[in-house]
C-alpha cells in the first residue's frame, strides 16, 4: 500500500538529525473529507513520538439548550472514534470541543498546543465554487502560523510508491518546505517531484536550487524526479504538473504574509490550495 504509519525511529534511520516530537491539530465534524483528514494524518504524518489534537467545533443555538446538548453528544462521539483510531497506532492525543467561529477556534488552539502542523478535510470542490473564499480551510490556510494541510481525494491515483511534489524557486520559502518533507513527511520508497515552474523570469537560479536538492535527497538515498516547466504561469504549471505525474501529496512554501495581505489571493500556494488534484501542504515561515 502507498500510504504507511511512519515508525519512531523513522527520521533517525534516514536523515540527520531525527526530528524531534510535535503535536498535529485535526479538525473533525463528521463529515466525509473530515475523516479523510483523519485517516490522512495517521497513514502519513504522524510518529509515535507525536500528539495529535482532535477538535470539534460546534455552532451554538441561541434559543435551544437541548439542541446544544445534542450537538454535544454527537461531537463527543465523534472525537471518541478519532482517539481510539489513534490509540489502536500507538498515538497519543487529547479531544478540544468549543462551540462558536470555526475559523478563530482552530487558529486559537493550534497557537494554545504550540502545533508544528494543522490538517482539515477539503471537499475539492468545481471551479466555479473554488474561487469563492470563506470557507474554514481556506480561511486557515490563510491565517495559521504553522504548516496548513488541506486533504482532498486524490485525482488519478496510481498503486505503489508515494509521489511527493514539491514545488521550488529561488528563495526561502522554497528551502523551509524542502526541511519540512525531509523532517515531517518522507518515508523510505518515496518518490520525490522537484517541481521548478517558470515564466522565464528565474530559471536559472531556480533550476541551481532544484539541483541542490536533488542531491541532498540522493545522500540520502530518496528517489527524487527533477520536472522544469518553462514560460508558463507558474500556478498552471504546478497544478498541470501534479496532475500529469499523479502526485499523491503537494508542497509549497509561503512567505507568512502580514494581515492584509493574506487577504489578497494569487500566490502560487493559495492557486494550487484550490485547484490541485491532491492534500496540499502549505508551509510557513515562523512568526518572528
């Protein structure tokens, strides 16, 4: 099978240095993706040196304490059966339900358990719903100060391997999401896509960085796959890319924007959040 639990010594038996535990918020509500991003995390992500914290967030009725106490019940069952997946993997984990904004909630508990990574379901929607921004993964993606999975079914899957992309260009952003796959992601038999995207403004230096990586992983002894595409939009050619080489997972760096101007969409990272035919990482530099 391609997805796999990654045993504690993982990182120590195939990169220096072994990384060291972290907590993974997971947010449920029920729902078919919200599970998928459950099954995800414990097939993909998770050590046994880590803690995952499941949270259930509920939208009170004003006017019907009864109906509260029934959204309660259903909310505690549901982190229930998530902890005891999580148990049955040796994963130690503790449940949060608050009742109110999704959004702010998820955002408050991931700053409060000091996560390293957040993950949530992703319904994939069309393309005409795609472009409408509100909806708590997105809102996340946005404002989250740590590493933001978003977790869709994948399009075109292929049996064997993993195929992690990871999409590159000259600067920092790139080289934090290249760490962050190396610490957090790669197992041994995966097959890593350096993906170099350009429209002919930085291939030069991007295709240097692309090199450089390749042969971090080949010292390593993980299989990497170099992909140049040239003179595109860079947001078409990744999202194209994934798709033609049926990735199972994507990467893409940020550069953890002020305030304002997560607000603003067109970043190569917010397109392929959207539009990728597969769980996309986004992952951010730290708030200084």
């Amino acid at each position: 099978q391609k997805a796999r639990a990654i045993s504690p010594d993982l990182a120590s038996d195939t990169m220096e240095p072994a990384r060291s535990p972290h907590t993974v918020v997971v947010c449920v509500d029920g729902s078919s993706w919200a599970k998928d991003a459950v099954k995800w995390t414990l097939e993909n992500h998770v050590t046994l040196r880590d803690k995952i914290v499941f949270v259930n967030v509920y939208a009170p009725k004003v006017c019907s304490s009864q109906e509260d106490t029934h959204l309660r019940e259903i909310g505690g069952k549901l982190l229930q059966e998530c902890s005891e997946l999580a148990l049955e993997r040796g994963i130690s984990n503790n449940s949060v339900m608050e009742a109110g904004d999704a959004r702010q909630i998820i955002l408050d508990v991931c700053k409060r358990e000091d996560a390293a990574t957040v993950v949530l379901g992703s319904r994939g929607m069309g393309a005409a719903k795609r472009v409408l921004v509100g909806s708590v993964t997105d809102y996340v993606a946005r404002f989250a100060d740590c590493a933001v999975v978003a977790v869709k079914p994948v399009k075109n899957a292929e049996a064997g391997r993993r195929k992690i992309a990871i999409g590159i260009d000259a600067s920092a952003n790139s080289t934090r999401a290249f760490d962050w796959i190396l610490f957090h992601l790669i197992v041994p038999g995966d097959l890593v896509l350096l993906l170099h995207c350009s429209d002919g403004s930085t291939t030069e230096e991007g295709q240097s960085m692309v090199r450089e990586y390749f042969e971090a992983l080949k010292d390593r002894e993980i299989e990497a796959k170099i992909i140049f595409k040239r003179d595109c939009d860079p947001r078409d050619g990744v999202v194209d890319c994934v798709e033609q080489e049926k990735a199972d997972i994507l990467v893409m760096g940020s550069r953890g924007l002020g305030t304002l101007k997560r607000m603003v969409l067109g970043s190569v990272g917010d397109y392929a959040l959207h539009h990728a035919g597969c769980p996309v990482v986004i992952v951010r530099n730290p708030p200084n």
